[in-house]
C-alpha cells in the first residue's frame, strides 16, 4: 500500500486497483428516521439545493455520511470527520485558530471582523465562526458536504463549500442510547440519548456527551501534560405536529470547553530556542499559561406548513452565542519573551430565514426565499513583551454586520432526461467597527468609525443530462463571494489610518463537470467531478506600506488571485453480503496566480505567483473496508481505513521549512454486536505518523504544530 500511495505516478493507478480500504465513504442506504432515508430501496436523498432530492439527480459534487457510517468509522467530531472527505483540510491551533478549507479555498475567520470562507449549518443554521465549528457529533442523522462555490442557496461566505449537518429528531415512540469510550491517554468520552412522544403532537429529544481526557504533550517547565481535552455539552429537541400539515421544531444546545492547548511547539533550534529545542514533539518548554476556554451555545426555531398544493412554507429564526478566551505562551519558551492573557472573542448572531418550496412533481421546481443575518463581535487582544503589557500592546475591537438577502433556485425539464437549472441570489451587507490600540505614544490608535458595505450577486446555472436511471451527467458553472471586512487583530506600525484596517470581498467562479453512476443493479455507485476555480480578489496578508506614509505593516488587503483545478472520484462496492469497500481521491493544482508580498522597510515586493495555496495538498486519497459476519447470536465486524494526505505547504512562501511530506494515517475497528449491544476496539493513526498541521515564524522562532498521536481504546453502545 505504501508504495501505491507514495509514488507520484501511479496514484491514481493504485487506487483503482486497489479500491480497498477508504476513507471517503460515498453515501449509503439510511434508515427511516434518517433525513437521508430511502425515496426508494435504493436512493439515497440530500437537501443540498433546500428541499430532499435524490443525490443522483443533484447536479452538484457532495459526499453524504449518515449516522450509521460516521459510528462504524468512528467519528466523534468534524476534526475527525474531515479525513473522509476528499479535498477537505481542517487544521486546529486552539479554538480562535480553527481553519477549514473545501478544494484549497476557506481559511479560517481569525478575529472578529474576518469571515470564513466555507460555511457550516446545523439543522439549516449558519455557525457564524470557525471557533464553533468542532463539536461533538452526536445523534446527526446525516453531513452533506456540498464542494465548490454554495452562494446562491446557503449566502455569503461558502465560496469553499458548504458542511451541512441535520440532527436526528425524535419519533412516536420511545427510544435511546448509551454509549461510552476508554482509550490511551485517560481518554474518556460518554454520549446519551432517550427521545419519545409526550402527547398525540407532541415529541421530545434529550442529548448529553462528555470528553475527557488527559494531554499528550509534557511540558518540562512545569511538569504538566498539556493538550488535553475537558468538553461537556448537551442538546434538546421538541418537535410539534398538530397536523400532517403542520410542523414546529425547537433545537437549543450547549457546549462547554476548558483546556490546556498549545498554539504552537517548537520547530527548530532556530533564534532564541536554540538552548531549548530537543526535537521531541511531544515535549515542550514553556513557562506561561496555555489555556483555551470555549462556551457556545443556541436555539433555533423551525416552522414547516403544507399547503393542499404540496408546497411548503418555512421560517427558521436562529439566536447563537460563541465566547471564546485563550491564554498562550507564544514563544513557547521558559524565558518570557511574548506571550497573550488573554486573547477573546465574544460573538452573538440572530437570523431569520422564509423560504418557500414548490412541489416537486411538476416540470418547474423552485426554491425561493429572503434572508436577514445579524451578528455582533466583541474582542480583546493582550499581548505582553518581555512580560510587560506597556512594551507589548492592548487591542480591542468590536465589528457589527447586518445582512439581507433574497433568492431563487429552479429547476425546468426540457426534455425527460435534460434538466435545466438556474439561481440568484442578491445580498446587500452593511459592517461597522471600531478598533483601539494601546501601543506606546506613537503606534496607539482609536478608529471609532469603521464603515463599508457589500451589493452582490451570486449566481449559479447547470445541465442536467439522464439517459438511464442509473446514470447522471451534468455541467454546473456557479459564482459565490465573501465579505469584505476589518482587520481588528493587528499591532500595526506607525501612521496607520482607518483605510488600512479595511478590505473588500473576495470572489470564486466555478466550472465544473460530473457524472454520477450506479452498476451491477446498484452494487457500485461511484461519482466523477472534474472542475477549475477562478479565485478573484482573494484576502490576503501582506506587508505593505501604510496609508500614510511608506512605513510597511501587516495588512489584509484584496492583493491576492488563484487558480485551482482538479478533479474528485469516490466509488462503494459491495460485491457480497457482508462487504463494503469504498474508495475516494481528489487532486488539486491550486496555485497563486497574483500575490505581490513587500518586504518591511522596502518598496521592492516579492510575488508569489505561482506558489502552491496553503494547506492544499496535491493528492488525497482514501479508502474504508467493512466486512461483517455472523458469530454465534450476534455478528463480528471488521473496519479499515487509511487516507493518504500530499505534500502541501503550510504558509504562501515556496520554502523547506513549510514544505510537508505526504503521509498516510491508518485506522481500524473490530468488534461485536448482538442484539441492541455493541463492544468494539478501535486505534487511530495505528502506524504513529508524526505530520505538521500548521508552521510559521514568529519572532525569528520557528513554530508548528503537529498532529494527534496514536490512540486506541474501548468503546460499548447499548440501544433500547
């Protein structure tokens, strides 16, 4: 295997030869509680354009997970579940560090007044920041992972994609779960559920989880593990329904994090760190505080009426609350030289969502809607130099944005077979802020009237070609955008004037061709996506020189396009009962087409033009094999997987130090069910493969950070 997924040149030979054990697992039949149920024996529906369709007919790339293929991979959270999906990056330093990236295009929304460039929706509401993107995954029916540009339907800020996650809802009769895992490093994790009906209309779900579990890095200064985990979190569902017309849902959840997490460890004996550097990544030397407190929480309400014509009326009104306070040792020295206590951000959203469905019988199908989307961000930025805030900086901001958006998605069939489908959607978006700097008498600033404003309009067009129930092809050119915004997290340079803390949107074209199979009376299903991305505009920071004068700063500016192309195939065989094999692969030639970087002090700007994106590996390609058979009263499974992640680097510049090898990380479970009881062993990452996540330089330091080491424990769930 190693040699089939480490040679350049026959990737993609390897894979099809040995579709054997993959990650990417293409969606299969689901249960009938399941959002993903079966429209018959053998389809398998998505809401990726706002209303059930079968995914075969969607002229769009996504891969689908129901619960029961996320439990047999064992997938707790989206860090997890990012392994499955190809051409997906998630890479965590600390919950104000979050990034996710679809086909090299994402990033993560690093303070308050930048956005993410991938969307994430839970039971249709927007998470307004990547720092409340990992949570437990407990009780989802079903992910959709929508790839490419989703402006037209989900809004603003999905020009990656779109992570799409629906909740399990309660049913007419009672029922629950109880499951909990022990593994390596003291780790502890429990889950619970019981829902059921409370009267004829009315029906109610309670979820708990808890995470524990004790750090893998020592550090040697104070003789503590750090990077543990200490997650609790809950969530309830009521659903109503006085009527087969009627149906009110109300979803409220809570999520608690309190660990000790490094943001970066020590790459290099270089600069100061040169006493100190062993080389043991799992060893750190740092003598202040590292801590990352995270509490969120939300409720949304959802409306759905049928009219006797069969379309559909919906309102869904969302209220989110995301708190966030780390402390970090940047240096991650024991000599003081930087460090942040604290570093926050304290953000709240509102939304409110009308959409109506036409029925889905006739020749014209639409989906059409208004959108308003609230959110309001508070931040405080500490940062000590030599252990002192007045040589070091204190920064706090605040940035308001208010949305408005209508749209229409339709679909017309020209013929039988030939489906022609359009969308719009228009935004109008509107942001304030204000920005303070204490920074000594010459680098302190008070912009109290930061303003812009966004008019857009996205915008999306697909063919749609049938010959054969079995078989789909289409062609999809799609625009999406994401907003401009303030750059509130700097300790700026001398001169500074509000129009430097400014940039406007940034925008991604989308061509893309497909084809979507089933074979062997539906024993292989497979998809094809081939695409090219045309980045415009893209946010970027950049050493230039300031509004006033030619002293350079770190800005975020408009400087930045990128081309991006490549192509995507997933495929699930079950060549006899009891066997599941599926594989994935994408590849991506994503590079900088224009990004000129200054140099501090200079007018000279080195273009990174032709540089590869950051954290946009070349290849990814996975592969999962489940294999069940009876044993006694019960029956034994047995699950593989292995994913093999491409070089990429880790920041824009061409350099060695950023530059990370491809490696393949290796899972497996084995285990027994009988009846409604399930005992399993698990591992993760069994062959030990150290890789980095994340590299830069700060304060001539060499930094990154690495990912999660072996682990492997027990796990026991019980249904009744």
């Amino acid at each position: 295997m190693k040699k089939i997924i480490s040679g350049s040149s026959i990737k993609v030979l390897g894979f099809i030869l040995c579709m054997a054990p993959a990650n990417a697992v293409f969606a299969a039949e689901t249960g009938a509680d399941s959002e993903a149920s079966s429209v018959d024996s053998g389809e398998i529906v998505v809401t990726a354009r706002r209303r059930a369709e079968s995914l075969q007919d969607v002229p769009v790339s996504v891969t689908a997970f129901d619960q029961t293929q996320l439990e047999t991979a064992g997938i707790k959270s989206l860090r997890d579940m990012s392994r499955l999906m190809p051409g997906v990056q998630f890479t965590e330093r600390g919950s104000l560090s979050t990034q996710l990236t679809i086909r090299g295009v994402g990033g993560d929304s690093r303070n308050i007044g930048i956005e993410a460039g991938v969307g994430m929706y839970l039971d249709g509401v927007y998470i307004p920041r990547t720092s409340g993107y990992n949570a437990d995954l407990a009780e989802i029916a079903q992910v959709e992972v929508l790839r490419g540009p989703q402006g037209t339907l989900f809004g603003k800020n999905t020009i990656g994609g779109v992570i799409n996650i629906t909740t399990k809802e309660p049913g007419d009769t009672v029922e629950g779960s109880v499951y909990a895992s022990y593994g390596n490093y003291n780790a502890f994790r429990t889950q619970a559920s019981i829902s059921g009906p409370l009267s004829d209309t009315l029906s109610a779900k309670l979820t708990v989880a808890t995470y524990d579990r004790d750090g893998y890095i020592h550090n040697i200064f104070n003789d503590q593990d750090v990077n543990d985990e200490n997650r609790r979190g809950a969530r309830a569902q009521i659903v109503f329904k006085p009527s087969d017309a009627l149906k009110v849902k109300l979803n409220a959840d809570f999520t608690r994090d309190r660990r000790t997490v490094l943001q970066t460890q020590m790459d290099s004996p270089a600069g100061a760190a040169a006493p100190y550097y062993t080389g043991n990544r799992f060893e750190a030397n740092s003598d202040q505080p590292n801590g990352d407190k995270r509490n969120m929480w939300g409720t949304d309400l959802t409306a759905e009426y049928s009219l006797p014509n069969d379309m559909v009326l919906a309102s869904i009104s969302a209220y989110r609350k995301i708190n966030v306070t780390v402390s970090s040792d940047i240096d991650q020295l024991p000599i003081n030289l930087f460090n942040s206590n604290p570093l926050t951000d304290f953000v709240q959203m509102a939304s409110q969502e009308f959409r109506i469905t036409s029925p889905s019988d006739g020749p014209f199908r639409y989906v059409g809607g208004l959108y308003y989307y609230h959110q309001k961000g508070t931040a405080l930025r500490q940062i000590y130099i030599g252990g002192s805030l007045a040589n070091g900086a204190l920064n706090r901001a605040k940035a308001i944005t208010n949305s408005y958006a209508a749209y229409i998605n339709a679909d017309y069939d020209l013929l039988p077979q030939l489906t022609l489908n359009g969308g719009l959607r228009y935004t109008y978006e509107k942001k304030t802020g204000d920005y303070l700097q204490v920074r000594g008498p010459v680098l302190s600033y008070d912009f109290d009237d930061l303003r812009r404003s966004d008019k857009n309009v996205s915008w999306t067009g697909s063919l749609t070609y049938k010959p054969t129930r079995e078989l789909t092809i289409y062609g999809t050119v799609s625009k999406g955008f994401k907003s401009g915004g303030f750059n509130l997290d700097t300790i700026g340079a001398a001169n500074l004037i509000s129009r430097d803390l400014i940039f406007g949107p940034e925008s991604v074209i989308n061509y893309e061709a497909g084809i979507k199979g089933q074979l062997f009376g539906r024993l292989l299903r497979y998809s094809l996506a081939a695409f090219r991305m045309d980045y415009s505009d893209k946010q970027v920071a950049q050493i230039v020189p300031t509004g006033a004068s030619t002293v350079s700063s770190v800005q975020v500016t408009n400087a930045g396009k990128a081309r991006i192309k490549g192509f995507e195939v997933e495929a699930t065989l079950r060549p006899f009962e009891g066997l599941s094999l599926s594989g994935s692969a994408s590849y991506l030639d994503a590079k900088y087409t224009r990004f000129d970087y200054s140099t501090i002090g200079s007018t000279v700007a080195v273009s990174y033009a032709g540089n590869r994106i950051e954290f946009t590996p070349d290849w990814m390609i996975g592969g999962q094999a489940e294999y069940r058979f009876p044993a006694g009263p019960g029956e034994v499974f047995l699950v593989g997987s292995a994913t093999y992640t491409g070089d990429m680097y880790l920041q824009p510049e061409k350099l060695p130090k950023y530059h990370e090898s491809g490696y393949t990380l290796i899972d497996a479970r084995i285990g027994y069910e009988v009846g409604d009881l399930m005992i399993a062993l698990w591992g993760k990452n069994l062959t030990k493969q150290d890789y980095r996540t994340y590299a830069r330089v700060f304060g001539g330091l060499d930094q990154a950070v690495w990912g999660e080491p072996r682990t492997y424990g027990v796990e026991m769930r019980y249904r009744f």
